[in-house]
C-alpha cells in the first residue's frame, strides 16, 4: 500500500499528534497500519472486516469467520466467541456485539455478558466511556447510552446507527442519513455538522477523528475517508479509501 493511501486525520478541536497512526481495512479484508502520521503504509498478514484499538494500539479485528482475533506482534491470536462490532477498552480488552446484539465484555481471558442489546459499540480513553447505539427507535436511528458501571443511559435527544467517543470523552456519531453530530454535555444538547458528505463509519483517537463516507472511491468497492479539519471545522477528503478504519 502507498502511503499516499490515507493522509493524517485532524481531531474535532484537536490537532493530529506526531506519533499517532492508523490501522485501515479495505472491501477485499486486506489490514495496514500506518505508525505515524506521516509515516509509508505496511500490510498485516490475514483478512478482516472490521477493525479496532485502544490509544496503547491494542490491536483486535474480526475474521472473516466473524471469530474476533487480536494482533500478538508478528499474528493474530483467534479468540472463541462471534462477533458484527468490537470495540478496545483502555485495558486492551475487547468488548463485543454479535449477531443477535448480546454486548459481552472480555475479562481476565473470558467473556461476560452485559446487560441489554445494541446495535454498535465505542469505547474512549476512560472505562467509563462506553457507549452503544441501543434498540430504541428514535428521530435520526437508535438512541445512543452510556455506561454506568452496572447498566445503561440513555444519552437523550439523538438517534444514531454508529457511535464513537471523540478524546474529550463526549459521544459522536453517525445517523441514519449519515449525517454527523457531537454531544459535549451529554444531555439533549446534540450539535449537528451540517456541512461534508455522509459517512457510514466514524473512529477516533488519540486527539483524532475520521470517517468513512458513504460514496465509494472511483469505481471501487471500498468508501472514500475523511478527516475533521478542525479550523474549518469541516471534514475533508483524504487520500485514500477503505471500509473500516481505527485511530491509535
């Protein structure tokens, strides 16, 4: 992969830092980490269709089997249990959706479910940072909630099919018209980008944020990537495409 293939995301009020890299997907399941911001892009050995990481670039995907599987250095470690979303907790522990939206968190080698059922799972710096689009039916998707520690919030006043948590620790996600929106207070006080395209995924990290867009890149099966440019406040093609993306 050339490293032309994505550029350095910008975060939401935040500049993109040095050291930070990426991991990206593409519609044939081939995984590349990208070190640096700045730096060439070098293939994973195996195949994907889903990706993600904590800020440490703790490293875990799922399979094209939909087995989840975490990156050992040098392989990938299958793990038992299926799963359609994943998301990294600071710890380096995977928590899980799968096909029937049981959430199950990995603990001390082992799965335990957690309450409820959703639809799509982010996790932020703070392990009180999880967050998941629920089965709530609500204007713009499904209602967004919070972690509690024991059960679920409902953070009010927006529906959403994706979810991530920007480095401040507030939830931003995508809606059914792929559409974005940010909620810095985590009350009903939703704030709407209105401008850029629609996207379908949404990621962020260590003072980044990016997204796949809904179009997809010159006659391929893979989604054109944007950045969020922070003084325009807009976001911004990238070069490159793929369908699924972390931030580290």
């Amino acid at each position: 992969m050339k490293s032309r293939f994505l550029v350095a995301a910008a975060a939401l009020f935040f500049t993109l830092q040095a050291q930070a890299g990426a991991y990206v997907i593409n519609s044939a399941g081939s995984i590349y980490c990208q070190q640096t911001a700045n730096g060439g892009w070098k293939q994973l050995p195996g195949q994907a269709k889903s990706i993600a990481c904590n800020k440490s670039g703790s490293l875990w995907v799922i399979g094209l089997d939909s087995s989840p599987y975490h990156w050992n250095g040098k392989g990938w470690d299958k793990v038992d249990g299926s799963a359609v979303r994943i998301a990294v907790d600071p710890s380096g522990n995977p928590w899980v959706i799968n096909d029937s939206g049981d959430i199950y968190q990995r603990v001390d080698g082992a799965w335990q479910k957690r309450p409820g059922k959703a639809k799509d799972i982010a996790i932020g710096e703070v392990i009180s940072q999880v967050f998941v689009i629920g089965y709530k039916a609500v204007d713009g998707g499904d209602a967004v909630y919070q972690w509690s520690g024991s059960d679920w919030q409902e953070v009010p006043g927006h529906g959403a099919v994706r979810v991530t948590v920007h480095p401040a620790g507030f939830p931003m996600v995508i809606d059914a018209a792929g559409a974005s929106a940010y909620n810095e207070s985590r009350t009903k006080r939703w704030i709407e980008i209105k401008s850029g395209p629609p996207g379908v995924e949404i990621t962020s990290g260590l003072g980044t944020c990016c997204m796949v867009g809904k179009e997809f890149f010159s006659g391929t099966s893979d989604h054109v990537l944007y950045r969020w440019d922070a003084p325009s406040q807009k976001w911004v093609q990238m070069d490159g495409y793929g369908v699924s993306l972390a931030v580290f």
